[in-house]
C-alpha cells in the first residue's frame, strides 16, 4: 500500500477540504467547541432547524454526486474510484461532516437498482434515494434465518399480476420510518435454498403490513420485527428475474468498504479522552496507568487505520478484500469496545450520567457508547463468524 497521495489524489483531497470547511453550515458538525465529537447523533434530529440544515448540505453535496460517491454519474452519483472513495469518506470523518442518513438506500437499494432494476424502477425511485426524500429498510434477516440467510421462509406466491407475501422479518433497521423496503422471499420452495428466493421492492404503507419495536438496552428504537399478511406486491415491483434473488443480493456497486470512517472516529474519541484529562489538569479517574492505557488505546486507533488501507490497498487492485476486511471489521469493533471502557473509567462516577443530568461530562455520551458498543461485535458479522473466515480463507485451515 502507498500511503502517500498522488498528485491526482493529493488534488482531490485538498479540494474536497475546502468544500467541507467552506460549505458546511454552522452547527452541523458531528464535533462540537474543542472538537469533542457528539454521540450518535440520533438525538440531534429533534433540535430545531437541523433537518433543514442536513438537507442544505446534502443538497449541495449531490451538486457534485458526493452523497452517492460510486454511483454512475448518469443515476446522480459521481463514479469515483475506490481510492477517491477512501479520501473523500476520512476527510469528511475528520472534520465531522455528516454523510445522509439514508444508508440502505444509498449502500444496498440505490446500487440494486441500478445494475438489475427496469427504466421504470431506477426513475421512480433513485432520485428520492438521493435527496433523503425515500428511505428505505432491509428485509433480509428472520427469527429462523441470520447467518444462514439462505434458509429464510418468508414466502411470495404469484397471483395474477402480483405476488402475496406471508411470513416474518427481524432485526430490520428504521423499518418504523421506511417509506420502502428491499426485501427477499422465497417463490419456489421445491429448489433448493439458494435458487428459490426473489428480490422485491415493497412499499411500507402496503395493506397487511405489521411493525413492531425492539428496543436496545440503550433504550433506542433502531430495530424491529416485521409480519406480512398477504401484502400483495405488484409484479413490476420484482427486482430482476424470479427466483434469482440470491444472487442479485449479493451483488454491489464498487464501494469503497475499509471502514476509514470509524477508524477516524476512533482515534478522534481518544483525542477527546486526552483533552478531558488536560481540561481537568491532568486528573483522572484511572490513576497513574490511565497514561498507560490511553497509549494502549492510541496505538490501537493507528493498527485499525493501517488495517483499513490494507483494504482499500487490495481494492485499489481490483480484488474484493475478503479476510482482510474480516481482520479490520473484527479489530475495529472490539476496539470500539476497548475505547468505550476506557472513557468510563476516565470519569468514574460521572460516566453513568446520562445527557440531560447537569453534573454530566463530555456531553453524556459515554453510557449510550458503552452500551451501544456490545453490540458492535454482533452487527455485520459476529466475531466468531469473522474469525471463521480469517482462519478458513485466510489461513487456510479446514473446518471445525
């Protein structure tokens, strides 16, 4: 990997932090005064006057098909290259811009449709997707059906010109405020499990629709479980051929996929760590070996970059990173684990003070992050799935 940028990229990454600083309204930084990074942000939606502002930005981001970066220039994106990508993804998690919210339509809907959806399909719905206009869930995971997708029961049966799906979807993100859904079900239970599932585009508000919360121990809304009862879906709702699902679900545009934006996030968490520790001239709740283990932290947030340009390296080289984006995503999320025990130990006692307690530190952020950060090593791939792959993929060892 060749950390230094070309004269090319050295050109793009100086003009995308002029844009950042020049174009960003005031206050929408995810880093507040002294540079303290917000928590999730969630919250910040409610304040007054910031959805407006988010939109402001992200209408001048989609000026230069920023909020879509890898998308072909003709659906609104910007084609840029993988490394482009990695530049414009870390200047932007460096100066605490915010990226659209609408990460499912933008990461998985949006590159679907464009590479299998009809003429009809890509202009009904790609330029909501960009404009934050259409949000989207995604309807893969059910109660029988995680880590062996593949066996999902959701049915779709055809009838006439539609399809009349029964069956149940869990763990599906901000399907309480999705406007539509990509969503697999099977349509042909005699083949086998790979061969039998289809690809739809399902509209929430469809009659026979059921969504219920499952409330984190955060006490956040971010998921929930989904029943269908005979929601009929339109035939030209039916993304690609029938019975071909699998196999376009698995298929994406070039992403860049190193995971820059958390390595960046991570090592700036630290920072904030320090500065604390300065503002209150140099006293801690950790004792002489929080020294010792903000060091620990530090180095740790430097390993997790140098593991995310292994991953773009090997993308960059037209090969799809496979263990190598394993041992980055399995690093970076016990990391995010270390980081968050870290900073309650730094405030002792007030690191159990929520946001809205006026003896809170540093915003209130560290108990949400603490408790958000068990789940880091589940979402996306458990670490023990990520360690199965390293070892069977990248070192070649037979299986258990």
């Amino acid at each position: 990997m060749d950390f230094q940028d070309s004269p090319q990229e050295a050109a793009f990454r100086k003009d995308v932090r002029a844009f950042i600083k020049q174009e960003m309204p005031p206050g929408l930084s995810r880093r507040g005064k002294g540079g303290a990074m917000f928590g999730g942000g969630g919250g910040r939606f409610l304040q007054e006057g910031y959805w407006q502002k988010l939109r402001g930005w992200l209408d001048k981001l989609n000026e230069r098909g920023w909020v879509a970066p890898a998308w072909p220039t003709e659906y609104g994106g910007a084609g840029l290259t993988v490394i482009e990508q990695f530049i414009l993804n870390q200047e932007m998690a460096t100066l605490g811009a915010p990226r659209s919210p609408n990460v499912i339509g933008l990461g998985w809907a949006g590159p679907t449709i464009i590479l299998y959806g009809t003429d009809e399909q890509k202009k009904q719905h790609l330029p909501p997707i960009l404009k934050a206009e259409s949000f989207w869930c995604q309807g893969f995971s059910e109660p029988e059906a995680g880590s062996d997708l593949a066996s999902l029961q959701t049915r779709a049966v055809r009838d006439g010109d539609d399809y009349i799906i029964n069956g149940q979807k869990i763990w599906t993100s901000g399907a309480h405020g999705a406007g539509w859904m990509i969503m697999l079900a099977r349509t042909d239970p005699d083949a086998p499990k790979h061969k039998g599932i289809s690809y739809f585009l399902l509209d929430m508000k469809s009659p026979g629709i059921t969504v219920r919360p499952l409330v984190n121990m955060a006490g956040s809304h971010d998921f929930n479980e989904v029943f269908f009862d005979n929601v009929r879906v339109p035939q030209e709702n039916l993304v690609g051929e029938e019975n071909r699902g699998w196999y376009i679900g698995t298929t994406t545009l070039d992403f860049e996929r190193s995971g820059i934006a958390t390595g960046v996030s991570h090592a700036l968490t630290v920072d904030d760590y320090v500065q604390y520790i300065r503002e209150q001239n140099g006293a801690s709740f950790g004792g002489p070996t929080m020294r010792y283990e903000l060091a620990d932290r530090a180095v740790e947030a430097q390993v997790e970059q140098m593991l995310n340009y292994q991953v773009i390296g090997v993308q960059a080289r037209g090969m799809v990173p496979s263990n190598e984006a394993s041992i980055a995503k399995l690093f970076s999320t016990e990391l995010d684990q270390r980081i968050a025990d870290t900073g309650l130990k730094l405030l002792g006692t007030y690191g159990q003070l929520m946001k809205d307690s006026p003896h809170t530190k540093m915003n209130g952020r560290l108990p949400s992050m603490y408790l958000y950060a068990t789940t880091s090593t589940i979402g996306g791939g458990t670490s023990e799935v990520q360690r199965n792959i390293i070892a069977q993929r990248g070192l070649g060892l037979p299986r258990g």
